[in-house]
C-alpha cells in the first residue's frame, strides 16, 4: 500500500491541475489575467530532486502523455518537456544544495521555461496571437504567483513524503 503513495498523489495532483484550470479560466478575479496552474511540473521537480532523476523522468513522461491527452490540443509538448526538465533538474540540483527555497526557486525557474516554452510553440503553430509583453503581464507573472503560494504550502510536506517514499524504497 505504502508503494501506491505517490502514484496516487500524481494521480491527485494531476486532477487538482485540471480543476483549478477549470475554476480559474473564468474571471474569477475580475480581470483579464491567465492563471495557470503547474502542480504536475513542480511534483516532478520535487521528484526528481529529493527522489531520483530516474523516477523524476519516469513521473514526467507519464504524466506529460497524460497531460498532452487530457488538457491540451498539442500532443508531445508536455510529454518531451517534462522528462527533458527532469534531466535537466537533477543536473543542476548536483551543484546546488537542495534545500527548500532552492527547491522553490528551482520549481518556479523551470515553470517559466515551460510557459515560454509552450508560448513560443503556440505562437509558432499560430494557436496564440500575443505580443510577449503581453503575455509576460496576463499569463507568465500570475501563473508564477499562484504557483509561489502554491509550493510555499505544500512545499515542505511534499518534500517529506517523497523523502519519506524514497527511504522505505530503499530498505526493501
């Protein structure tokens, strides 16, 4: 049972992305403001920094196929973007000290490479129709926000279970 812990939890975050994106597509807060959610991201950061690089990709690929199915219109963006992320995550971490506000920081550097990443590819197939000043006011600087207060409270439980996931995988 112990094993389907984080399964489950990607599963959970996976969900909660999408819900979120629902309850936040409208103008919830009266203005014209994007606000995108990026949990699945920063579970694979937290994954791949506390866990192994291996499970991080693993965690990446999956829920990127599964992200590209369900959520968007592009097949392959978030399946390649993720697990390359993941590589390149624990590549950096093997410099840095991983400790949570490196973590954060870390989380919300490659959050804003996927969004411009993703904004670049629309703009290129002709899906977004933005100036990049644009969307650095309306989509980039509230996603980052949302997804700040988001690792500030979950940050630390989140590095615990996998910590926690990692060390009893190790003892069998």
């Amino acid at each position: 049972m112990k094993r389907l812990i984080l399964p489950l939890t990607a599963f959970l975050f996976f969900i909660i992305e999408g819900s979120f994106a629902n309850l936040l597509a409208g103008n919830i807060f009266g203005g014209d403001k994007i606000i995108v959610p990026r949990f699945i991201m920063i579970l694979v950061a937290f994954i791949t920094i506390y866990g192994t690089r291996r499970n991080g990709m693993v965690y990446g690929f999956v829920l990127g196929i599964m992200y590209d199915v369900v959520y968007t219109e592009i097949l392959g963006i978030y399946m390649f973007m993720l697990p390359f992320f993941a590589y390149l995550i624990a590549k950096i971490m093997r410099i840095l000290q991983s400790n949570l506000i490196v973590t954060i920081l870390t989380s919300l550097l490659f959050i804003t490479l996927l969004e411009m990443i993703v904004y670049q590819i629309n703009i290129l197939i002709g899906f977004a129709h933005i100036e990049f000043n644009t969307f650095l006011t309306i989509r980039l600087v509230p996603t980052l926000l949302l997804n700040l207060a988001f690792l500030v409270v979950f940050s630390y439980p989140l590095k615990r279970m996998i910590e926690k996931q990692e060390l009893e995988s190790d003892g069998e």
